[in-house]
C-alpha cells in the first residue's frame, strides 16, 4: 500500500519547495498523493496540478525533469484556514475544495486583505523599535508568497538583525511581543461552513497540539462535528503512538474521518520530510479513499 500526505505546504505560503518542485518531490519519495494545503491561499494550486497533469500527459517540457509518468502523485486541490477559538489558534485544513469557484476565491480576497493591514501595522512597529523594513521590502524579498511571521524572522535575520529565528520571535514577532499585531481570523466554525459550502472535506488539524485540556479539546471537536466537520488529523509527524491511539479515539467518538499529513515545510521545517515527517510516519492510501468519496463538489453559495 503506498503513502499519502494530506498536508503540506509549498512557497506560496511558508513553505520553502515551490508546488512544482513539490510534484517532483512526491514523485521521489513514491507518494501515491499529497494534499497542497497553504496556509489561507489557493494561488500554488493551478502550478502543481498542472504540472503534474503535464507529467501525466507526456508533454515534453514536463517529462525533461521527470520522465517516468506511471508515478505521476494525485495533488488534492486544498487549503489551511488559520481561525482562532477561545484565545487559541486552530487550524482547519480544506481537501478537494473547488478553489476557482467565484464566491470562495472572495472570501479568500478578504483573508488576504486582513493579512496586508496587519502587516503594514507590524512593519511600522519594527520600524519603531529601530528595524527599518517596509511591507514592500517583504514581499520583494519573498515574491509570491503569503507573508507570515515566519518571514519577518528571516528577514530579520538574512540583514543582520537577529542572531537567529527564534531571537526574531522572542524578541518582536512572537505572541506579546512588542511588534506582534494578532490578525482578525475567522472562527473555527466558519472555516468549515466555508470549506462544505465550496464541496470540500474540512478536518481539524493536528489537535493534539492545541494548548488546551482533553475536555476542552472534546468540546471544541463536538461543537465542529455538529457543524459539519467530517475529519480530524489523527496522524502527525510529531505525534507519539499515545497521542495518535487518543486522536484516533476522539475521531471514532465524534463520528469523524482520520486523515494524517506531515505539514512539510521544506528548509522551514529541518529534519521534517514529506510523506514519512521525522521518519516515522506512514498515511496509507485508504485514508484518502475514504475522504475522498465525502467530497461532493460546491454547492450553492446562498
């Protein structure tokens, strides 16, 4: 049986591989698919997917850097909805999401709206505590991509700034630091309205990672089960075999679907690889038939 993963990220958002060189990736490591999933972006999609379908089709300007098409990996169209819950941040990841879809690519405009004000306001803070670097310097210095802390980390460091990342974040981008302003985030429950709305799976990303107890994390996994959530992150890189058996569990509790990923990021993530994270994990193949057949294409926005 061969593996899947059903989340990871590419440079569109804060990734390091670009979704082309993500297909090639997959293709190395024998995934039979992968899920794209930036965080609140579509934009990479169109590339992977139609790279892969070039692969898939013989064309040549394709096959010149992977000609064997028979392992040509499935890319599941999807997407990361950063949300916040009570104080916390919960991530709900998309799978077959119809991302061309009018209605869904506005809302998503307006996700991205939020992201440049709240930038433009973090850079002025920077510039005020003496890092003189303007939303225009970020987005020259990471075209394309979805700018995240994790870009003003290093930024900081690549100009001498910062020793290291986790200076940047400890000192000015991190949570109650003096140059962090919290972006206004939709609710978990809205995510996955969202995500059913436009035809897709919406599963609650590795929850075993959320700061909050057991109950709490029951409650919050009910209330999105009673609003549609249909599958949860039980297998994570970084999850121990406990932490998998209690997922797992609060999976079969709510009635919702397993899904698994590593959240691969690239260099952003060291040690951590697609499809296997930090050498342990496996998705087998049948996880994904079962998401697959609850996707039901978009359904009307009203």
């Amino acid at each position: 049986m061969q593996a899947v993963d059903l989340h990871v990220h590419s440079s569109r958002s804060d990734g390091s591989l670009t979704p082309a060189q993500l297909v090639d990736y997959a293709m190395e490591k024998g995934l039979k698919a992968f899920a794209l999933t930036d965080h609140d972006t579509v934009d990479g999609l169109d590339e992977a997917i139609g790279y892969a379908e070039a692969i898939r089709n013989g064309q040549k300007d394709a096959l010149r850097q992977n000609p064997d098409s028979r392992r040509v990996p499935e890319v599941i169209p999807g997407i990361e909805f950063s949300t916040e819950y009570q104080g916390h941040d919960i991530h709900i990841v998309g799978l077959y999401i119809d991302y061309h879809h009018p209605a869904f690519r506005q809302r998503l405009q307006e996700f991205v709206d939020s992201r440049i004000t709240r930038n433009r306001k973090m850079c002025r803070l920077l510039q005020e505590a003496g890092i003189p670097v303007s939303y225009e310097d970020l987005l020259a210095e990471f075209p394309d991509a979805v700018i995240t802390r994790a870009h003003y980390a290093k930024y900081m460091l690549g100009h001498g700034y910062t020793r290291n990342l986790k200076e940047a974040f400890d000192r000015y981008v991190g949570d109650h630091c003096p140059c962090f302003v919290p972006r206004e985030k939709v609710t978990p429950v809205q995510a996955v309205q969202l995500i059913l709305e436009n035809g897709g799976v919406p599963v609650l990303a590795h929850p075993a990672l959320y700061p909050m107890s057991a109950a709490r994390l029951d409650r919050l996994t009910g209330e999105l089960a009673k609003n549609g959530l249909i599958g949860l992150e039980a297998v994570y890189s970084t999850y121990s075999p406990a932490e998998e058996r209690q997922m797992r569990s609060l999976a079969a509790r709510h009635g919702l679907l397993v899904s698994g990923g590593s959240d691969f990021h690239g260099s952003a993530k060291p040690g951590l690889d697609l499809g296997t994270g930090y050498g342990k994990l496996f998705v087998p193949e049948d996880i994904l038939e079962n998401i697959r057949q609850r996707a039901r294409g978009p359904v009307s926005f009203c």
